[in-house]
C-alpha cells in the first residue's frame, strides 16, 4: 500500500473527512506511511480528532516555528507551502499518492523539495465505496430529511388552491421559493442542511438541474429534487419527485409512468457485479421501446434535450455525486456496500419533464432501498 498524504480542510476536501470524521475549517496535514495515521494540525483540532478516532496520531502545528519562515519569504501566500514543505519531511515521507484535488502550489513546492507525489483519483474513490457503519448512518438520517423535506412540500401542495394567477396556500401566492423554505425548515429539524435544493414548476422541470423559482400555476408540474446533508457525518441524501397539480395531463401521467418503471427494472438489476453502464444501457432501451429519446441512438456530439438524456445515477456519500458512475460510459461494477441513486427521467425542452429517484444500498445479494416515499404523481 503506497503512502498517502492530504493536505486541505476536512469541510471541502471529502477525502479529508473520509480519513478524520470531522470538519475542520483551516487546512491541515494529514498522513498515512509506515503503518501510522497521522495529522499535523493545531492541537485543538487534534483533540476534536482524537475523540472521533483515537487511531490517529496527532503532531501540533505550533510546535512548528514560523518566525524563521518569516524570514526566508517576502509574500504571505508564500508561507503555507514553506510549512508544508517542513511538515512532510519532520514525517520522513518522501513519496505519495494524492487526490487529484491536492493544492498545486503544496505540490509545487513538496516537488522541489525531492517529494514525488503521484495523483490516483481512483484509489481515494475507492476507499469511500464501502461505506462504513458511521458514514451509513448519516446517509439514512439525510435520506429521512429528504423524506421529510418532500412531505412538507407534498402537503403544501395539496392544500394549495387555485387562485388569481396561481395557486395560493393559506391566502398567499405558492411559489417556488416558499416550497423550499418549507423543505430546508424540515432538512433542518433533523440535524440536516441544503440550502442548495431544485423546486422547479412547468417548463423549468425540463432542465436537469434548474433550481426552480417563481409562481406554481394553477395547472402546473412541480418537479423536488433534494438532496440534504447530514450535519455531523457530512453524508448527502438523494431523491427527486414530480407532482402534478390542477388538470391532470395525459402526456406526463404516461412520462411518470414510464419513469417509475424504468426506475423498478433499474432497481431489480442491483447487486455486486453488474456494470452501470450496463443498468444505465438497460434502461435507455426501455425508454426507446417505449417511443422516447436517449443518447442510446443520438448521434455523438450533438446535444439531446428531450428525452432521457443524462445518465441514469451516481454512488452518493461525503460528496452527493461520486463513484460508481452510472452513466453510458465510464460506469463502474458495483460492490457490497456501495450507496447509490438511481434517477431516471424524460423531458421536453420549454414544456416540462418527470424525474422519479431513489437511493439504495448495494447488498451481497441485492440491494435495500433506503427511500420509502411514495412516486404518486398526482397529490
């Protein structure tokens, strides 16, 4: 197994907080040579570690002097690589494997100082497939916000009402923007947050990842794509749900149809083994017996904007999107333990689109589903 050396701040490097479980705001270094897990870090923030795992070695930053660094540079921005440089070697490490997210400026600078990093993405992937005991565990409580964010959502719905250019609940306009405020108050109650959510109604439900804003109207698609964070494992939840609300639609009752099929077929292919792009391939014939586009047989190069066209789901964990990827290429054979999203969908540029999605986890002989709310289209 070669060395492995991070350097970052465990509330954006997901690798970081793989290794030590808790967000830590200011970079840090932390190790793996020789049998030993080690952080240099300031000695408040080790013991914040140290409670979490107590395997892992801590070295205090301020046993490290700066003012002789001080000395040597004339830029501020200058002195971080320096200290980095003195923390890797006081290790003895001298060659590692990093993220292909390692600062260049460290990297520069460990370079010159005769380090040989060598990036391997797919070893840093790897490890964060199995989900641990802990890191599964928060993904359930941010599957639950989700659930719950989409309950609040739901019944505001189905108490709105038609009204004077919209719907209205509770004598107010229904906007898009007052569904998600319900939905991140429920993310919120317990212990989650996602600020960053889609609520997109009508036309808006045809882009993938259009976060939605404005009036619901009184006869209107609703398209909840959420996918909150639990606070203390840093895990993500995924699921997305169409509603429909007024007249119902013949073309989009027969679209979420499909959707909750394609998503069933997708579901029963789950277990160790199965190749995503082979599910993802599955699904896209389905789609195309039943008269709908995919990039199964549009041409290469161009852009396809109706129909299914984006990959049918991706692994979720310290990041919402990450391995396996589930896509027409570069899909991954799935392992025991791997957590995904599985989210087919069809849409029709400038009127609207479906998307049902769900995330299970990959067991030794299947899968178990994690979300348990209903794909009603119509409240």
């Amino acid at each position: 197994m070669p060395d492995v050396l991070l350097i970052g701040d465990s509330e954006r490097s997901s690798e970081l907080r793989h290794a030590v479980k808790v967000a830590i705001g200011d970079p840090f270094v932390y190790a793996e040579l020789a049998g030993r897990r080690v952080a240099i870090v300031w000695s408040i923030e080790g013991d914040r570690i140290v409670e979490a795992d107590p395997g892992i070695e801590i070295v205090p930053s301020e046993s490290f002097t700066v003012e002789d660094i001080l000395a040597e540079v004339d830029d501020v921005y200058e002195i971080w690589p320096v200290q980095c440089v003195r923390y890797v070697r006081s290790l003895g490490l001298r060659s590692a494997v990093v993220p292909e997210t390692f600062p260049l400026a460290v990297a520069d600078a460990l370079r010159a100082d005769g380090v040989e990093l060598t990036v391997d993405q797919r070893l840093f992937d790897d490890r964060r497939r199995i989900k641990s005991p802990h890191h599964l565990e928060g993904i359930r409580v941010a599957q639950r916000a989700a659930e719950a964010g989409m309950a609040a959502v739901a019944d505001a719905l189905r108490r709105s009402e038609p009204g004077e250019g919209g719907r209205v609940l509770d004598g107010e306009p229904l906007t898009c923007e007052l569904l998600k405020a319900l939905a991140t108050d429920a993310f919120g109650r317990l212990g989650c947050r996602g600020d960053d959510l889609v609520v997109a109604h009508g036309a808006q439900a045809a882009n993938g990842h259009d976060s939605g804003s404005g009036r619901v109207e009184n006869d209107d698609v609703v398209l909840c794509d959420f996918f909150p964070r639990h606070v203390e494992s840093a895990c993500f939840g995924d699921m997305t749900r169409t509603f429909r609300v007024g007249a119902p639609d013949d073309t989009l009752t027969q679209w979420h149809r499909d959707c909750v099929e394609a998503l069933a077929l997708a579901i029963s292919m789950v277990r160790p083994g199965v190749d995503g792009a082979e599910m993802n391939h599955a699904v896209c014939l389905f789609f195309e017996e039943r008269g709908h586009l995919t990039k199964l047989s549009h041409p290469d190069g161009e852009p396809l904007r109706d129909g299914f066209f984006h990959s049918l789901g991706h692994g979720v964990g310290l990041d919402v999107h990450e391995s396996p990827g589930l896509g027409r290429v570069g899909g991954q054979p799935l392992v025991a333990g791997d957590v995904i999203a599985l989210e087919p969908g069809l849409y029709r540029e400038g009127w609207g689109g479906v998307r049902v999605e769900d995330v299970v986890v990959v067991t030794e002989d299947g899968c178990e589903t994690l979300s348990t709310f209903p794909h009603d289209l119509v409240l």
